[in-house]
C-alpha cells in the first residue's frame, strides 16, 4: 500500500494521517512530556526488517517510566510491525511517540493527575536518501549537552531542544552539524549521534555520562572491538579519523572539525560497508539483530 496519506498508529490502531488531531492543551506541546525512539527498518532478501527493536523499545520504556507514562514494549513492538506492513514500507524510518496528553493544567503528573490522558503513536517514513556517504562538517558547539544530573540522556521530547538550539547555531555558522564538549573539555557527544575516532588504526568510541547510550554506538563497538573511554577535544583534533554513528546518521564520516580538516578515512569506509551488510541482514552471524516484519 502506497498513498500519498500514510496510515500511523494511534492509541490502538492505524488511521489516515490526516484525520487526527492533537488538542492545544496537550500537555506535551506545553512541557515537553513526552519520550520518543528513532528507529530503521531495512529491506533485506526476507522482506522488511527492523534493526535492534526490542533494545529501542527498551530504552523508551525508561525514558516513559520516568515521565510515569504507561509503556507496553509488547503493545509498541506489535504497532512498529503492523504500521510498516500497512504502509507496505521497507526502507523506512520508524518513530514511536508517547506523550501526556490533556486533563492537567500544571507541570504535576503521574498519580495526583489520574485524569491527565496520555497516548502512543508510530509513524513510518520511507527513507531514500541517508545522510551516510555526506561526509560532515562539524563545529563545537557554544552551548553545553545537557548534564545527566539535570536530565537523563533517554529521548524525552524536551530535552531535545539542547540538540536544537545547538544544531541551530552550527547551521547558522555554516557547519552540518554540532559537537559537544563539556567545561572540562571532554568530547560527549553530536546533537543526535555518538562519537568515534581512529588513531593508528584503533578505533575509540567517545565514553560520556551525559550522552545518548546510543544504540548504533553498541553495534559499532560490537562489530569493531573498540574501547570505550573518556575522550578529550584535543585527542579528537588529533585523530586520524572521526566518525559519528545514530539510527539515521548510521555510520558518518566527518571531514573537518572546526578549522581541523581529516584526510581519507579507510577505517571508517569499510565499517560504513560492514555496518551496510549488517543491517540488511547480510552477516548471518548478526541475523538475531533484525525483526522481520
Ligand atoms: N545521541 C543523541 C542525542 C541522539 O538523539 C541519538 C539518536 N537516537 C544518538 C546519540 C544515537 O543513538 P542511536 O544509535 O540509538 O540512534
């Protein structure tokens, strides 16, 4: 099924896109109540295939149980599969939203506002094009990640508006992208992808407690052995190579940092290839990855 309407998933099942509507007292749009995933599904020789699920829909489960948000991983993992089969689609980005809804006037949730709504939905994009093979510009960012003792690195909708105003800033400085970097000068992460670099053919993951454990992240470590570890501005000024790794970005080489511009990426180039093989579903010994649709 392909219409120019796709159908999503909302709070128990699949309508046309544009016969729903969310209320201006939605809490969420007020405060940002809500916990979001990113994820990819991947057309392989079976068909359609989701990367990771179950990990993803885990880790939108903390983020839920924080808000206090109800979150049924078995009812989300159902609704991601029964959404990319009604659209027919394979190659897609998948993004499930739950989100507090009306019933509350102020920022108290959870049992004392048992009247306060609270929903779950799943849109799927088709994806053509990827950012991978663009090789980024990067610049450090002027404002500061986030810190974990303020908020958890888990998906929480308002949150993110770190990433945005970052982000923004980049563009408006004319590079692709933002980068971290705490006062003490240690890397932690991009506005919506994890860190790496190469020196003399070792390959680093950037180790942050106030980045995304992101997923991507493991299955690089996984599939490279890198080391996890704290890793400083100038170690990354000084790299050979750096990468950045996310659901969407995949595996991303970067081409400057600020004025410091990285030469060819051999490194980097054959794990783009590798985690492409892993994805869809071509490295049998990575197959338990993938949840076929
Ligand atoms: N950091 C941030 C801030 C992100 O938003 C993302 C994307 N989810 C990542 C890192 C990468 O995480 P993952 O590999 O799980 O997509």
């Amino acid at each position: 099924r392909r219409t120019d309407t796709p159908l999503l998933w909302f709070d128990g099942e699949l309508a046309s896109a544009d016969t729903l509507q969310a209320p201006l007292t939605t809490h969420a749009m007020h405060y940002g109540t809500g916990v979001f995933e990113g994820i990819r599904s991947y057309a392989t020789r079976d068909g359609a295939a989701v990367f990771r699920l179950p990990e993803h829909l885990e880790r939108m489960r903390k983020g839920a149980e924080l808000l206090g948000i109800e979150f049924d991983v078995q009812q989300a993992f159902d609704a991601t599969l029964e959404t990319l089969r009604a659209n027919g689609h394979r190659d897609a980005y998948v993004r499930p939203l739950t989100w507090l809804g009306t019933g509350a006037d102020g920022i108290t949730v959870g049992l004392d506002v048992p009247g306060l709504s609270q929903h779950f939905m799943v849109v799927t994009l088709p994806t053509i094009v990827h950012l991978n093979g663009k090789r980024a510009r990067l610049t450090v960012s002027p404002w500061r990640r986030n810190p974990a003792t303020s908020l958890p690195p888990l998906k929480l909708c308002g949150a993110y508006i770190n990433s945005i105003l970052a982000k923004r800033e980049s563009r408006l400085r004319g590079f692709d992208e933002a980068l971290f970097v705490d006062d003490e000068g240690m890397v932690v992460e991009c506005t919506g992808a994890n860190v790496f670099m190469v020196r003399n053919g070792e390959v680093t993951a950037v180790e942050h407690r106030d980045a995304l454990p992101g997923i991507t992240r493991d299955t690089v470590i996984a599939l490279t052995g890198a080391q996890s570890r704290a890793v400083t501005h100038h170690e990354l000024l000084d790299a050979d190579e750096v990468f950045v790794c996310g659901t969407a970005a995949e595996v991303a080489p970067i081409c400057a940092l600020d004025r410091r511009e990285f030469g060819d990426n051999p490194v980097t180039r054959e794990l783009q290839a590798l985690y492409a093989r892993v994805v869809r579903g071509e490295e049998s010994s990575r197959a338990a990855w993938l949840t076929t649709v």
